[in-house]
C-alpha cells in the first residue's frame, strides 16, 4: 500500500468516526438495565468535560484527625477530674462528658420529631454505666464501607476511652477476606463459611445464623435421608452400611492481637464462644501464647449455647483446638471485659441489609437479650446503588420492615442508622455521583423515620454529590479508587464525623436532663 493510500485510509477512517460522533444519541443506545452503548460526541472531542470536584477543605479542616488517639479531650477530662476516675478491666476511665464544640460537628443526627428523642434510652444508659456491672453491647452492622472494623474502630475506642470496656466484640471463626483488625485470625482444618445474606448454601436447611448473620463449621453439613433406613428398619445389617462411618475431625482457630487495632481493643480479659446445632460431643483445648489453659467438653445441643474462658492478661494468641465427630455450628467469639462498652463491627459484603427477617428471630431474641445488646447501627444502602431504578419505595418499605422487626425481637436496644456515601461512576472521561443515591438516602432516611429512629446522613457529612473524587484525588486519597470506599485515613474521617455529631446528642441530653 502506497503512503497515498495510506493517508486516504486514514483519514476516511476518521471520517466514519466523526460521522458517528456526530449521529450517535447523546444519551447512548441501552442495551439492556446494566449494559448501555456510549460515544465520544464532537462537543466532548473538542471541549472535553472538566472533572468537578466539591471543595471538602472545610469539612476536613473541622474534622482533625491528627490529634494523638491517647490524649485530645481526655487530657482535659483528667485534669478536672483526678478524683472522679475509676480503674475498669486495668485502665482508668472517665465518665464525665467530652468536650464536642458545635463547630466541629460537620452533619448534625437528624431525628424524626422535634424532641430529638430516639436515642434518649441510651443515652440514659451511657448516663448510669458506670453503676452498671456488665457489657453494654452496640452491635454495628453494614456493608463492605465498614470492612476491616472501619469506623468501629473509632467509635469504639472513644467510647471505651469514656466509658469504659476492653475487646474487639464479636468475630465470626472465619472471616470472609483476611483482614486484620480488629483481631488477625488464622485456622487449620476444612472450615467452611455459611452466610444468610449473598448466595443461599442449599445444605442449610434452618435459619439459625445467630447474631452476626453467618457461622461457620469445621465438617460438611450433614442432611441424611433416613427414609431408605425407615423401610428396613429390620435389616441391621443393611441400616448398619447405610449409616455414614464415623470418624474424629480435628480443626483449630488463632485470634492474634492487630498492631492496627487501639489498645483497649488488645486488652481483652475473657472469650465466649458461642455454638449451636452441636450433634456429637466436641473436644475443645484452649491455648493462651503456646501455653494450654483449659480443655473442656461441648455437649451435644439443638439449640445454641456459649462457653466463657477469662484470662489475667490478655494472650497475644489465643488458639483454640478442636476434636468431634461432627462440627458444631460456630457462631462467633467474643473478646471483651467484664463491664463498660464493646462495639462488634458486622460487616456483610454486597448486602443491601434487607437479611433479617430471614433468620431464626427467636433464637436472634434471645441472643441480643443475652449479650445485652442495646444500641444497633444500621449502615446499608451501597449495594442498592449499581442496579440504578427511578423509584425506591419498595426499598423503603423492605428496610423498614427489617428496622421494625429488630424493634420487635430486641425491644431493649435502640435502632439507628447511618446513610450511605457518595458513590461515582465514570461518564464522559469524568467521574459523577450515581443519579439514585439520593433516592436510595431518602427511602433509608424515611424508613428511619417511620420507625422513630435517628439517621445520620453519611452522603451530606462528606460533601454531597460529586463528593466522592475530591476523596479519591485528595493528597494522601481518602477514597479508594473504587470510588464507592474510604481508604483508612478517609474512614477515620468519617468515624470522627459520626462519633462527634453522635456526642453533641450526648451532651445535649445531658444538659436536658439536669
């Protein structure tokens, strides 16, 4: 080929792209709900879109998260009150309020009536904790935005810090992704992982995923049919092949303190473990750093059933060892202390929290009223955003039915929820905020409301729409590139957003109540 033609070649080329540049709908050609057809127009090829990005100077600059973890306002705390102090699980605690200046909240809690009420109840128990001999648990469930304990972390040290409480709170016995706070784990054995939310486990035949939402086994879940056995029940000889063999399984579980995690998180000073469905007895040996502490015996039960080992000093390992025919249903451990404050951070990956009411709610009754669970955070919503719809309603009523049932089960415990982030995807070489988020914070938002539960909205407090790349390009990022999570540093943001707009109700409620 000549470079004459090679030229005309090229340029008709351009020519037919020009052409359909010129032609092809502005709003592209939909293919399907999630695949639509897209091309460069003659306005974008000569007057390319500019990445906009909303100015989160001020909200940063109001939430200074380079304060040093140990000092800040509890210093302050000390100093007026070197009297006032109380030694709980080893540390000393103060209970008196923490200074939260109204310039420093970025999003205020918003409430479903004028009152402000409907965390008054605990608040009330926060007011009287340290008159309380026991854990008050807040349970905070939400999507992949609170992996790795984010914004868990946070609130929990803060609130121990005040209030008292050592341990990370509940873990399941495996996790799905291998993070590494609030504690780092590591087994041996054929566990296997069962969760109500994402793809159903066709072998789980009940409902019974206890109060993290999944379990986890070291041995297949057995579902025999006996109605072979049932026609020659006379046949010993047959029954007796017919029944599977016998054998001794052995699997083991570490939970290793996180140099991520913040000191009270380390200092536990007791495990519970929790199980049920057990069908053989099950040897367990328990481990503190290489030194075995006890061995007991699981008995066999239906129903579920928890086991305590207390330890002087927190283990930097704690391995457990197990020996059974058949695998119980695990359904998480516990490493806390013996009063004061635990927050278990629940994360549920791809889950639009809509899993409740599938579960066993008698047996999630009596758990939260065993651990005495009495505030629970509901932080959902990302995972409704891609599969973008013009109306949400039946996302509202779905939620609010998930927050009424929780009322129900656990009448003890106060209901709020966080709304979700920003989310972006790319258009036209630029990134923009998803046109439903909004939708999908006020069917959260309403659902709320209806409940008369407190909502936080987390989309506001960073900046509202198109907030998200001024995370993502921040210096250093705050956002992932995902454009949907916070990177560490951006998490901490929000954790202190949410911990001191969560505070100044605190306080206010204590000036009311005096």
């Amino acid at each position: 080929m000549t470079p004459k033609k090679i030229l005309y070649f090229i340029l008709s080329v351009f020519f037919i792209l020009l052409l359909i540049s010129i032609i092809f709908p502005e709003d592209g050609i939909k293919i399907s709900d999630n695949i639509k057809l897209d091309f460069i127009s003659v306005e974008d090829i000569f007057n390319p879109a500019k990445q906009e990005k909303v100015d989160i100077t001020n909200i940063l600059e109001k939430t200074n998260i380079e304060e040093e973890v140990d000092s800040s306002a509890f210093e302050i705390i000390q100093e007026k009150n070197k009297f006032d102090s109380v030694m709980v699980d080893s540390h000393y605690v103060y209970y008196e309020p923490v200074p939260i200046r109204i310039d420093s909240v970025v999003r205020y809690i918003e409430f479903p009536n004028k009152s402000r009420s409907s965390l008054n109840r605990f608040f009330e128990i926060l007011a009287n904790i340290k008159n309380e001999n026991k854990i008050v648990r807040i349970m905070h469930y939400g999507d992949s935005q609170i992996e790795t304990d984010r914004i868990s972390d946070y609130f929990r040290y803060k609130l121990q810090t005040q209030f008292g409480g050592v341990g990370g709170g509940l873990v399941p016995a495996i996790k799905a992704y291998d993070f590494q706070t609030p504690m780092t784990q590591s087994y041996s054995g054929n566990w296997k992982r069962y969760t109500v939310y994402g793809r159903k486990d066709t072998t789980v035949k009940h409902r019974k995923y206890g109060m993290l939402g999944n379990f986890a086994r070291f041995t297949p879940i057995i579902n025999a049919d006996t109605s072979i056995l049932q026609k020659d029940s006379s046949n010993f000889i047959n029954n007796e092949a017919l029944m599977p063999h016998k054998i001794k399984n052995y699997a083991s579980l570490t939970f290793s303190q996180s140099r991520y995690s913040f000191k009270p998180t380390k200092n536990y000073k007791r495990c519970k473990m929790f199980y049920g469905n057990a069908k053989s007895e099950v040897k367990v040996k328990v481990f503190a750093d290489e030194v075995q502490v006890a061995e007991d015996v699981l008995k066999p039960t239906d129903d579920y059933s928890y086991k305590t080992w207390t330890f002087a000093q927190a283990p930097k390992d704690l391995k457990f060892e197990f020996e059974a025919e058949e695998s119980p249903d695990f359904y998480g451990f516990s490493l806390e202390g013996y009063s004061g404050i635990n927050v278990d951070n629940i994360a549920m990956r791809g889950s639009g929290g809509l899993f409740f009411t599938s579960m066993d709610l008698n047996m999630l009754s009596r758990m939260y009223s065993q651990l005495n669970t009495k505030l629970i955070i509901l932080q959902f919503g990302g995972n409704i955003v891609p599969g973008e719809r013009k109306k949400y309603g039946w996302y509202r009523k779905s939620f609010s039915r998930q927050i009424s049932t929780l009322k129900r089960i656990a009448p003890d415990a106060t209901i709020m929820v966080i709304g979700l982030a920003d989310m972006s995807k790319k258009e036209n070489e630029v990134y923009v905020s998803y046109p439903n988020i909004t939708l999908i914070r006020d069917a959260l938002k309403q659902a709320s409301f209806e409940n008369d539960c407190a909502y936080w909205d987390m989309y506001e407090a960073m900046g509202g729409e198109n907030s998200m790349p001024s995370w993502v390009f921040h210096e250093p990022p705050l956002g992932e590139k995902d454009f949907t999570h916070f990177t560490p540093q951006g998490a901490r943001y929000i954790a202190k957003m949410f911990y001191n707009a969560f505070m100044y109700e605190y306080n206010r409620y204590l000036r009311r109540r005096k």
